[in-house]
C-alpha cells in the first residue's frame, strides 16, 4: 500500500512539473513576441539594412525560368516548373557546372596549404576553371585573405571578379569633400615628418595659402542653414594632378614613405581613384604611390582591405606600360610566395616579366636611359618620319591605260565600302603575294652602320621567312611604348627585362629637392643603383646592359666599384654584355661652357660631369679598360651621325661624336640617326635591334646552373686526363 501511494506521488509530482514547464515556456514565447512588437513600433525593421543601396539578387542557372517574366499570374508559373529539360546535353551541362563549382572550392581550400608549390599549383588550377558564375566568383572573393589575393592577381589569366570591391566604394563624395580629405592628408603627412620634408611644407603654403588655412575653404554647408560664405575657388583638374604629384613626392623617399598607410592615404586615393579612374596620368602616380609603399611588405593588409588589389591586378594588364609596370612592381613586392625573394625599390622597373611565369629565367636584362630621359620614353619605338612623302594612293591613281569603264568600276567599290575594308584587302593581297615569292628573298635591315670598327660585322640582312618580317607585316601600324618589353620576350622567352629610371636636370635654376638633391653625382647613383638592383635579385645569373648616353657612364661606374670591392654581389662575374648607345666616354663638347655661360645658365653637376675631356670621365674609362683585362665582357657600341635639332628653333647639335662614344674595345658602329633616336629602333627588322638580340640569344642558351655542370664536367676530365 505504500508502494502504490509513493508511486502515485511521484506520478502527480511530474505531472505537474511538465504543466509548469510549458505554461513558463509558453508563457516566455508569448513576452518574447510582445517585445519584439514594442521594439518594432520604436525602431524600424530595416534600419541594419540602410547599407545595401543595391539591391540583392540569387543567381538562379535553371532554363526553367527563362520565360518567368512572361506569366501574367504567379499560378501560371507552376507549369513551367514541370517541364524540367531531360536530354543528355542538359543533365552533362549541369554536372559540368556542379563540379566547376565543387573544384573551385576545393583549389581555393588548397591555396591555403602550407607547401608554396601546393597553393602556385591550387591557384593556376583554381584560374584555369571555366563556366563559373557571377556568384561562383563572389563566394570566393567574400572568404579571401591578402596572400591569395595578391598571389591571383599576379596571375596574367585570373578573372577580376574574384576581387571585391571595399565596401565604400559605393560611397558617393562630393568633389569638395575630396579635396577636404586631400588637404587633411597632406597636413597629416606634414604633420608625421615634423616638418622636414621642405618641399612638402611649401606646397602646402603655396596651394593652401591666405585665407584656406583656417579651413574656411572647406565650409561648404553653410549656405544651407543661412550663413554668408566666400565665392567657391574654382578646383580644376590640375589642381587634382598637383595634390597627387605632392603625396607621390613624398612617398619616393624612403624615410617618409611609412607615413602614408599610418595617414590613412589609402582610403583617401581610393576616393580620388573613383572621381578621376579616367584619367591615366592620376592611375600612373596612385599606382608609383602605392608600389613606394609596397616596399614594406608589412602593409599588405592595410592595402588589401582598402581594396587596392583588385585595382591593381586590372592595371597590371593596361597596355600602357607607363601604367602597367608599376603596379606589377607593387604586387611583385606584396607577393610573399615569391619564390625568388625579389623586390623592386623606388627607381627599379619590372618591364618583363610582369606577371608570374612558369619558366626560369636564364637572363637578366637592364636598360638605364640618359640625361633628361626616362623608362617609358627613351626605350620607345622610333616614330615615324612626316618630312618623308608618302606614296600616292593607288585607289586615287588612274593608270593611262585604264579604261574608264574600269576606272568607274573601281570608283564605286570605294564608294561602297569604308576605307578599312579596302585597307584590309590591300594587306590580305601583299601579304599572299608575298607568301608566294617573298620567301627566296633577303630584306636590307633598317637602320644599317655607314661606318664600323669591326672584325665580324652583321647582320644586315634579314631572310623574307623570318618571324620578325611575319609579324612586323601582320601587326602593320601597331607601335610599341617599350620595344625591350615587347620585342625581346618573343625572340628569347626566358628573359628578365628591368628598366631603372631616374630624374636630372640641365641647370641647378631649376627647382629641386633639398633632400634628394644631394644624389645627383654619378658615384651617388651608381651606388643607389647597385644596392637596389641586388635586392631585385641582379647577380644571381647572367647580365647584359644596355645604357644610352650617361647611363653608359652609370654602368661602369657601377661595374669598376664592384671591381674595385672584389665584387662581393657577384655583378661584375655575371656580367656578359654592355651595349652602348652614345655614350660619351670622353665627354661632351656641349657641356663645355666658359665662365661667362656657367654663371649665367648655372649647369647642374650632371652637366659639368660630362665636360669633355672630363678628368673623372677620363680616370672611369681608364679603370674600366683594366677591369675589362680581368672579365671577358662583350661590348657593342653605336654612335650617332647625324645632328640632334634641340630647344624651340631646332638648332643642330651634334651631342656625341664619334671619337667620344668609340670605347676603344669591342665592336663599334656609326648609325646614320641622331641623339633622341639612336636607342629607337625603327622595327625588329632594325640593325640596332637585331645586333642586340644576337648578343642576347648567345648568352641565354646556357644558364648557370648548365655553366655550373660544365666547368665540373670540364674539371672532372682534367683530373682525369
């Protein structure tokens, strides 16, 4: 009896306990709904939405909806849904995308290994991928880190929609406010270098100066609520150019160039990007900007969550070189699985590769312009010459002995087609001709030597089957901005080509910077030049230079005080070839002025270097002469020959004559050009260029690692003979 009393009790005791577990419950849901409606009649629903200015989609990839926007009522679209495609074709088509879809994922997961080889491999496989869609690409972009980021868009075939754009990007400013932020930037830069930076300091006072400083410019808003302002100054474009010239100026120096990410400049670019992404003078200076700050791997975050890596990648592929080079120059350097640890500083230009490649390179190539040139102008394809008539235009030209009936007949094909379309057919008509008897022909190189100094000239001429005479006839009226970093890679793939660029200047009235003023002497180069070409990895192979005018000085400077060191960066044991390009190895006569001109016209240091008969220039080739008894280095020089039409009258001055540019070694040519144009070849089928790449041909068929085994094979059979 008791038992049963006990077990009754403990029956009634869960009964009631459950009750009471789901009256709280209920009773709890119930208080939980009130508040969310109290909440709901306070604040709106949408408020955490006020972000998504556009709107969201689903990407729906089902040809069942096809015709979704042709039903009149939402019940007419049940059938459609039934009449699901059953053919083999369609269900493969799906399965193929499926498994895009899957492998991406499964690439992208792998692009995290901890092995470089694995994530170089996930990543091209990842690139290689087709049929993916919109979201496909946005899912993987939304999981992305900086590494794989920057490591996608070295890749020449990734498609940009793996980057995302930052969130702010959709942020409309208004012109005035970008300004704002540009004066608040460079305050703030002002600001983080004390004040050292003069030529920082005097812009701001120049551009800013008078009643702007006290930011009474930037009180746009208060004619809004009634208050008098001043008349708006008229911001122009240029305006633009200036603000970003001043931030890039700052950035080029070393010491400061920290200073940009700690100032936010990278938000603020971005803003002016989205005004002014039109204009490829503002592109070129942002891209120089962020590749100076590139140089600090450590801001690779900062850089890839403001959004730049997408940007660049876009730029990395632009066909102005002037554009392209220096943003492959900043991913170069952010790219951390950069197998060959190499980094371009300020002045140090990739030209080729641009874009990471799956072959060793064998060669390095480095091109260093002259006085008052530059990267992407002095090593630019030579244009052509207007003063030269062309030929008539042979639709125009009636032949006496054609009849007007014909005459008529070939009238009105012009009339009827536009001008390209005969072009076209010309070309078409030469170039099947030309198939049929070109061949057995040889075509006079241009740009042939009127006088040598040499023992095995050539070549001059060119076989009518060549590669260079194919494309130069297919690519008709296409022009290059860089013949190195077009030309080259077709006729020898497994090359580097560096360009180094720097500034000078022809008289000291000129403005200068107070800091970097002091680098302006050959020795001051030389040295800068060499310690940044070994950290972009310049003496781990074979070299070959190719210098214009005083760069050829800078090269054997650089060269004799590897010499003089015992050539601890092994430069001068890899170096193999040194072209010159009117190189005044005795000075020049123009830079020869009395007492009188240099007071008045003040010459720089880089003009008084170049005196003729320079004792300095004379002790450098003295020196190179006896390093070149110790290093078997091939030398080529040209020289010009005919006048160089200088300043606004085109007077004609001969720079470089020829027993200053004559080295006294190697082989040596005069070429019927002048100062400007003797480092422009007219087309592949120049001389100039054709005797430069025979010399890059012989020296990258063996690479080091080959000449390595050979001098042990050569070694091991002397011990053994």
């Amino acid at each position: 009896m008791v038992i049963q009393n006990y077990k009754k009790f403990i029956f009634y005791l869960k009964t009631a306990g459950t009750s009471v577990v789901v009256i709280s419950g209920c009773w709890f849901l119930y208080q939980l709904r009130q508040t969310k409606l109290l909440v709901n009649s306070v604040i709106p629903p949408r408020v955490l939405e006020l972000e998504n200015v556009r709107a969201q989609y689903i990407y729906i990839d089902d040809p069942r909806y096809k015709d979704i926007f042709m039903f009149n009522h939402v019940n007419n679209l049940n059938p459609a849904l039934q009449d699901e495609p059953s053919t083999l074709n369609y269900k493969f088509t799906k399965w193929w995308k499926s498994l895009n879809h899957d492998l991406a994922l499964r690439f992208f997961q792998l692009a995290h290994d901890e092995d470089k080889t694995e994530r170089r491999r996930a990543l091209d496989s990842l690139v290689s991928l087709t049929y993916l869609k919109d979201w496909h690409y946005c899912q993987i972009a939304q999981m992305m880190d900086a590494r794989t980021a920057v490591s996608l868009a070295r890749s020449p075939k990734a498609d940009l929609r793996f980057f995302m754009k930052p969130p702010q990007f959709q942020q409309q400013q208004k012109l005035n406010e970008v300004i704002e932020e540009l004066y608040n930037l460079l305050t703030k830069l002002n600001a983080l270098c004390s004040g050292r930076h003069l030529c920082l300091l005097q812009f701001l006072h120049k551009k800013f100066q008078g009643p702007y400083q006290d930011n009474s410019m930037f009180e746009h808003d208060l004619s809004s609520v009634g208050l008098p302002v001043s008349p708006p100054v008229a911001w122009d474009q240029a305006f633009f150019i200036n603000c970003v010239h001043a931030i890039h100026h700052h950035s080029s120096l070393e010491e400061h160039s920290r200073d940009l990410a700690d100032a936010g400049a990278l938000q603020v670019l971005l803003n002016v990007y989205k005004h002014l992404g039109d204009n490829v003078d503002i592109c070129i200076l942002i891209a120089k900007i962020i590749s100076n700050l590139s140089s600090h791997p450590e801001y690779l975050n900062d850089i890839f969550q403001s959004g730049w890596i997408g940007i660049l990648a876009a730029w990395s592929r632009h066909q102005d070189i002037r554009l392209a080079s220096p943003a492959s120059r900043a991913l170069i350097n952010l790219d951390p699985d950069d197998s060959d640890d190499e980094r371009y500083f300020q002045r140090i230009y990739p030209l080729y590769p641009l874009h990471r490649v799956n072959f060793k390179k064998k060669l390095d190539l480095v091109f260093i312009h002259g006085l008052l040139g530059g990267v992407f102008v002095t090593w630019r394809q030579r244009d052509v010459d207007r003063s030269v008539p062309l030929p008539d235009d042979p639709i125009s030209t009636t032949r006496p002995d054609m009849s007007p009936s014909k005459h008529l007949s070939l009238r009105s094909i012009v009339d009827d087609h536009p001008s390209e379309f005969l072009r076209d057919l010309a070309k078409d008509l030469e170039n099947r001709e030309w198939q049929r008897v070109g061949n057995d022909f040889e075509v006079v190189l241009d740009d042939c030597p009127v006088n040598m100094k040499s023992e095995d000239p050539g070549p001059f001429f060119c076989s009518g089957d060549d590669e260079c005479i194919q494309e130069t006839s297919q690519s008709c009226g296409s022009r290059t901005q860089c013949w190195p970093k077009d030309w080259i890679p077709k006729d020898v793939p497994n090359v580097r080509v560096i360009g180094i660029n720097y500034t000078s200047n022809l008289s000291m009235w000129t403005p200068l910077c107070p800091i970097e003023g002091v680098r302006s002497t050959i020795k001051e180069r030389s040295n800068e030049f060499t310690q940044k070409l070994v950290v972009a990895g310049v003496g781990k192979r074979p070299i070959i230079w190719a210098c214009h005018s005083m760069g050829g000085l800078l090269v054997k400077k650089m060269l004799v005080e590897e010499w003089k060191n015992g050539d601890a960066n092994n430069i001068l044991r890899n170096t193999k070839g040194i072209v010159f390009y009117s190189t005044p190895h005795r000075g020049s006569h123009i830079a020869s002025l009395n007492q009188t001109t240099q007071m008045l016209i003040w010459p720089s240091i880089e003009v008084q270097e170049l005196r003729e008969e320079s004792p300095q220039l004379l002790q450098l080739h003295d020196d190179f002469l006896k390093m070149l008894k110790e290093h078997d280095i091939e030398i080529i020089s040209f020289t010009e020959t005919k006048p160089t039409r200088c300043t606004a009258l085109k007077v004609p001055i001969t720079i470089v004559n020829s027993n200053s540019a004559d080295p006294g070694v190697g082989e040596f040519y005069e070429i019927p050009q002048d100062h400007l144009t003797i480092c422009k070849p007219a087309s592949r089928q120049s001389f100039l260029y054709q005797k430069v790449l025979a010399m890059i041909k012989r020296h990258s068929q063996i690479s080091n690692d080959d000449k390595y085994h050979w001098e042990n094979l050569v070694t091991f059979f002397e011990k053994v003979m």
